[in-house]
C-alpha cells in the first residue's frame, strides 16, 4: 500500500529523513542545544506538528525548528511543497564540507543504482561504519547522529532492494553497528528509551546472522540504559543472559564491567567486585574478535574503559580511596592516548568519579580541582551520563556533612549551570538542598 501524501512541511522533509517520532523529538532536543535552549517535544506535540493544524509554537519552538529545518515556521506547519527541490534541506556548507559530500554523494548514487552490490560498495559502506565508530570518541553527539541516520538509511535502503544472502548478512551486520553507535548518541543526547530501541534493533540484527559479538555488544548498551534509569536488577539479569553466549576477550570484558556497575547500585559490593576481576581477565584475552577489535572505536573496549567502570563502581559504593584509583588509573590510561582516538566524554566521566571520590574523602579542594575541565565543556559535548555523574555528586554535597562549606556550594551552583546548558532533556536540578 502506498504511503499517505504528507500532510504538512514538515512531515515531508521528516520522511525525507526517514526519522521516527521517537529520532524526531531526539533531534529537536539537540538542535535545542545547538542554540543555547533547553527545549524539548512531547510525542502528542510532535504528532500535532507533523499532521498540522496545531496552534502556533511557543516562541522558543519556532526558534528550534527554523533553525534545524533552516526554514520559516509558518512554511514548515503548511502544506507540503511539490516542487522538484523542495524535499532538499538546504544548509550552507564549508567548501571542505561541500567537497566530503559530494564524495559521498557520488558513492551513495552508485549504490542506489546497482541492482546488485559489488564488492567496491560493499566495502565502503564497512569502511563508513568502521570510520563512524571511531569519530564518536571526537565528534558531538548530534552531528553523530545526523551522520549515523544518513548512513543507516543508506544500508536499510539496500537491505530492502538486494536479494543475495551473502550481501544482505554483511548489510544485516553494518547495520547492526550503526544501530549500536545509535544508541551510543541517543543515549548521549538524554533519551534512553530511544536508545535501548536501538540496542535492541542492533540484538536482532545480530540474531539474524549468528554474530555473537554483536549480540553482545547490544546486550551491553542495553545494561547501561537500564542501570542509568534506575532499572539496575533488571541490568543485571541482562547482563548475565548475555554472558552466557557471548565470546571471550573484548565482549566478555565490556559486559562484565557493565554487570559490575549495575551490581555496585544494588550495593553487592563482593560480586561487582568479582565482575571487575573477571573483566580484566577477559581483556588478558582480549585482542582478536573479528568485529569489535577489528572496527575499534566505540565498539572496542580497554583497560581505560574498566578502570573507568570501576571508579563508577568504588563511587556508587562509596568507597572514596578505592574510586579515587580507579578514576586515576582511568585518567592516566585516557592521557596517554593520542586525541583522535581518546573518547571523551569517558575521560570527562573519570574526572567527575574523581571529583566525586574526593568529596566521599572530604578533600572539597581537591574535588574542585578535578571537576574544572569538566565545567569548561562547551553545551554540545555535555552528555546525559556526565549530566547524571555530576547529578549523583550533588546528592553527595547535599548531606548533612557538607551543609554550609564554601567549595560545597561554589561546586553545587557549577553543576546547576552545567545541566541548565547541557544535550540531554532532563531539566537542572538543584544541586543542593536548601
């Protein structure tokens, strides 16, 4: 049955995107940020939107969608356009920029009018999500995902047109990846729902073809959405149907370090401990698993990594000397890394453990100290997790202990700014009780 025509603007230029209302309202929240606002869109809003109808915007919505859309408000909420051209979002572009996307322009054409992928395509679009997985380390959040769905089109397009079954398993597992790397952003950009859909999408994929690690690896951002929306028994339980299929080395050692947080939450300190203990063994294996330390990047997992796991883990026990070697241990590794290929936020997320271990310590100087760079981050590279670290260490500055200290407060009103100016659509909270 042919699709209904659209109903408005705005609704034809989201189909042209192939967007969901749930990656809607994830990229209107990061174009909210974009321009300095905390915004974001309901479900029924966004429908309303889409079919046309609705009321006039508020003002600060008319801002966020004129500047995702690059188009007036008034024209987006009408009509859709018939002309040839207007399905195009047009956006200015750098003229390095224009010179990358017409190379991609001109790939993306030739795999659209093969019947049948050659091996040349085929490789491309490997070489696509290998290169995606390693600029999410370096790259904001919402570009990511503007690149991620064009990407993700790309393959789904394919994978409804081709008919070999060999080419649609690798298709099956390239789209696997970018499902992943999805819910890696879309969590990132403070919506965990959308973001375990992904992760389940990337599972089944996995299924499809037989890839363990893959499943694995889906499995593992499963654990983190669940444990990070206050789900961690159910975290668990994930994480322990996952070990049991999947591979020795980097998959093993990514879930088992996942498993220890979601442990340490229900505060069975001897088993996340365990689970720590587990990981680094994995990683003594770690090194030849033909998907995740082939493509690296995201879906790579290190000892930088665990030692980052761990701090979140001494930190949501409490253990203030343990956390603050684990969070060093983490920045050490991190520093050591050349910029390309160091991830980020995990580096940001260390220093809050360690900011957040001093305070467990009382040391409120020196958690000061350590939260600096952290408080610098411009709004685009601030992240739900980081958002939800510094959330935690609020709650801890919030105790009777530290009630009327100086650095308490100087560090309170810091995280109340950082949240009030950050991706995810979680609104500020007080940092500190009155």
């Amino acid at each position: 049955m042919a699709q209904p025509e659209p109903r408005t603007r705005l609704e034809q230029l989201v189909r042209g995107a192939s967007l969901t209302v749930a990656d809607f309202m994830a990229g209107y929240a990061a174009a909210a940020v974009e321009i300095g606002e905390t915004a974001t869109v309901s479900e029924p809003q966004a429908r309303r939107w889409l079919r046309g109808g609705s009321s006039s915007p508020l003002p600060v919505a008319r801002r966020v969608l004129q500047h995702w859309w690059k188009e007036p408000v008034g024209r987006l909420l009408g009509p859709p356009d018939h002309g040839t051209a207007s399905a195009v979002l047009i956006v200015e572009l750098s003229e390095e920029e224009q010179i990358v996307k017409a190379g991609r322009d001109s790939m993306e054409h030739a795999i659209h009018a093969a019947s049948a992928l050659d091996p040349s395509a085929l490789e491309q679009l490997h070489a696509d999500a290998r290169r995606a997985a390693h600029a999410y380390y370096v790259t904001p959040p919402f570009e990511m995902f503007t690149d991620l769905m064009r990407l993700r089109n790309v393959v789904y397009t394919q994978l409804d047109r081709i008919e070999k079954p060999r080419q649609k398993a690798e298709l099956y597992l390239i789209a696997g990846q970018v499902c992943g790397l999805l819910s890696s952003v879309s969590w990132d950009l403070g919506h965990p729902d959308v973001a375990e859909e992904h992760a389940r999408a990337a599972h089944t994929y996995g299924s499809v073809i037989d890839q363990l690690s893959l499943q694995a690896w889906a499995r593992a951002h499963q654990v983190t959405c669940a444990f990070w929306s206050d789900q961690p028994r159910r975290a668990v339980r994930i994480a322990e149907a996952a070990l049991t299929t999947a591979p020795g080395g980097t998959a093993r050692a990514r879930l088992l370090s996942v498993q220890a947080r979601a442990l340490s939450l229900i505060g069975a300190r001897d088993e996340a401990a365990s689970a720590l203990d587990a990981a680094s063994d994995e990683l003594d294996r770690a090194g030849s698993d033909p998907l995740l330390d082939d493509v690296g990047g995201e879906l790579g997992f290190d000892r930088a990594r665990r030692a980052l796991c761990a701090g979140a883990v001494y930190v949501a026990l409490g253990d203030g000397n343990r956390a603050e070697a684990e969070a060093t241990t983490a920045l050490e590794l991190f520093g050591h890394m050349p910029d390309e290929v160091r991830w980020g936020a995990g580096e940001q997320g260390a220093r809050i453990d360690l900011g957040t271990a001093r305070v467990l310590r009382g040391d409120l100087a020196g958690a000061e100290d350590a939260l600096s760079a952290v408080f610098d981050l411009g709004p685009d590279l601030r992240t739900e997790a980081l958002v939800r670290r510094l959330s935690r260490l609020g709650g801890v500055l919030g105790t009777g202990r530290f009630r009327g200290a100086v650095e308490a407060g100087r560090i309170g009103e810091a995280i109340e700014d950082f949240a009030e100016r950050s991706l995810p659509r979680t609104t500020a909270r007080r940092a500190i009780g009155p």
